[in-house]
C-alpha cells in the first residue's frame, strides 16, 4: 500500500509539473517576485515542514565543489551555472522537482504532514522552482 500510495503521488506531481513546464518556459516571468514561503505554519504558530536545500547534494549535481557552487551562485543563477555545465533547463527543474520530493516524503513518512498538505504544496511548487532556477543573488 505504501508503495502503491508513493508511486501514485509521484506520478501526480511528475503530470503536474512535467504538463505545464513547457508553458512556464513559453510565458514571461517575473523573477524580481519571491517564491511563496516554504514554510508552513498551523494556526499556533508551529513550523510543520520546512524545505532547506542541500548545498552539498546541488553542487555534485553541478559537478562542482560546495566552494565552486557557492562562488558561482553570487553572480549567476542556477540555469546560468546549468548551462555551463552542459545541463539543461529540464534536468536540472527534474532535479529540484526530486529534491522537494524527497523531503516531503520524509515529512510525510513522520507523519509531519498528510495528502492535502502535499497536494496544497504541489500547487506551487513548479513558479516557486522556475523561480528559483532564475533568481540571482543580490549583493
């Protein structure tokens, strides 16, 4: 069953996501906006899910070091870096797709979080990661 229920949500957020990237990438965006937060918080105020993103995991991802990754995310983005890399923009939105994922299955499999919390998040998880594919650091 567990399985049964991992593969199915795994399919619905790949559909979702994979059926309107091709849109995104057709659309101008406007990247100077946030992404909506990444933590939720219930009416007490308690942090339920918090997404933090793995330095060490993105920079062997990019084929870099964590102190290359570091360096070239203070002047470019990450589709910028991807390019240099020779990865494309596919890949590397597959790439953060899975990394979102897999933490929410964590939560999920501590019982952090339940369906409707995921299927609430999915909803914008592909602007949130177009945008953080673009998004520059500011200096």
């Amino acid at each position: 069953m567990k399985n049964l229920l991992s593969y199915s949500l795994t399919a619905f957020i790949c559909l979702f996501l994979m059926s309107h990237i091709a849109a995104a990438d057709s659309q101008k965006m406007e990247y100077n906006k946030g992404p909506l937060q990444v933590k939720e918080e219930v009416d007490e105020g308690k942090v339920v899910f918090e997404f933090k993103t793995d330095f060490a995991s993105m920079a062997k991802f990019f084929k870099l070091s964590v102190k290359e990754f570091h360096q070239l995310r203070e002047k470019k983005s990450m589709v910028e870096i991807a390019q240099m890399q020779g990865i494309n923009r596919n890949e590397l939105f597959n790439y953060l797709v899975s990394q979102h994922y897999k933490h929410l299955e964590l939560a999920y499999e501590k019982k952090q979080i339940d369906l409707e919390f995921i299927m609430d998040y999915t909803l914008h998880l592909k602007e949130d990661i177009i945008w953080e594919m673009h998004a520059k650091k500011s200096n």
